[in-house]
C-alpha cells in the first residue's frame, strides 16, 4: 500500500512504455473493441468514465407516488435532485442504504439508472396494450413502463435466467403491478405470443457493460468467447 501511495500517478499515466489500454484501466481487448466502434479519442473518454463511481439513481414508482412527494421524503435526510433527463429519476450525491428504508420496502421507489430509465420510456405503453418483455432480467423496464397501462392489458416477461424471473417477481409484486406474466423459454404460451403483441422490447445482447463503473472486475470476463456467448 505505501508503495502504491507513493506512486507519481501523472508520470504512469503519461508513460509510453506501459501499454494505453492498461494505464486506462482496461483491457487490450475492449479498448479495441471500443475504438473500433467509437474511435480512439472517444474510447479514451469512455474508458476514463469507467474508472469512475457510478450516480446512485432511483425511478419514483408512479402508481404509488410522485417524484416531488419523494424527494419531499428526502428533504432533510439526502442530498437528493431531480435526474436531468428522466421526470420519474432521482439522483443522489452519494451511495445511500436505500434498500432498508420504509419508503422501498413499500414499493414507491427503484434503483435504476437514468439510462435505462430512458430506455423504458421508448415503450409508449397505453392501458389494455400487451407487452412482451423478452430479456426482462430482474424487470426493471417493465417497472417503468407499467405504471403508463394502469393495470389493465398484459405484460409478459420472459428470460432464459429462472433466478431473474423469481426476482422481478418480487419487485413486481413491491410496485403493485398485477397484470403480468412470467414465461420461462420453454413455457406453451411463449410461441402464442407471436404476432399479438402492440410492443417487444428486447434488450440485446445483454452484455453488461452498462454496469462496468459498479463492476469494474467485469472488464476481464468480456473477450471473443463471452461475445460469441451473449449473442
């Protein structure tokens, strides 16, 4: 540790002799693969965001409340702000214990990222509408979108991970959203689906990227192999 503190950080950084990809904190194969989609100056830029906390960010559950009610909630308690983008989003300045607070054990918030958050509102959901959910994970886009159908109509989430249905069974079930189904790949009513649906939202590949500021440790499990895999 004292020879780590010790380090002339600058210097490391600026040192030809150590490999770009390193001294950004990633590995050769993804910052490839990201300058080969973005190009050298904005891969760079991503590889820094990376080595970077991520923003603590919650979506008010608007069957059960408001963005201005809970950030009223908050007052006091949190340095908490409206998110720039999302109208349901909350970021705060710092990571807080949210998931032992009153407030979400009654369902009247979620942790999702603004991004996702944004994502979700692509969906134009209206009440009586059926929604398919393909690669619905723990069905934090459903959560998102639900609210929009009034509990009226179908969702349906389907995902090849029995552990993530159980999950967004769960969270489901804390927001007060009755009208879903859960349908595991080799479910009779999956293929019934095909051409009734007013929307599929399909969230692919599901490489995890998007979670790399919170799970830096993934940046070594992503190569060939894994993106063969994922698609």
């Amino acid at each position: 540790l004292k020879t780590f503190e010790s380090l002339n950080w600058p210097k490391v950084l600026s040192n030809p002799s150590i490999p770009e990809a390193l001294r950004l904190g990633t590995t050769e194969f993804l910052f490839e693969k990201l300058q080969r989609a973005y190009g050298l100056e904005k891969a760079r830029s991503l590889c820094q965001v990376f080595l970077t906390p991520a923003p603590t960010t919650v979506r008010a559950n608007r069957l059960k409340t408001t963005r201005e009610e809970l950030l009223a909630k908050c007052a006091g308690r949190f340095d908490a702000a409206p998110c720039q983008h999302s109208l349901e989003g909350i970021v705060f300045s710092k990571r807080e214990a949210l998931f032992s607070l009153p407030e979400f054990k009654e369902g009247l918030f979620e942790m999702q990222d603004e991004g996702s958050q944004l994502v979700a509102k692509l969906i134009k959901a209206e009440n009586g509408q059926h929604i398919l959910d393909y690669c619905s994970g723990s069905g934090g886009k459903t959560l998102a979108f639900a609210p929009a159908m009034q509990g009226k109509g179908q969702i349906y989430l389907h995902d090849v991970r029995p552990s993530a249905l159980s999950q967004a069974k769960q969270r489901l079930k804390r927001a007060g959203i009755q009208n879903a189904q859960f349908l595991s790949p080799d479910h009779p009513k999956l293929p019934q689906l095909k051409g009734k649906m007013d929307w599929v939202l399909a969230d692919v590949p599901c490489s995890g990227t998007g979670t790399l500021r919170r799970h830096p440790e993934m940046k070594g499990k992503i190569d060939q192999a894994f993106l063969d895999r994922i698609r």
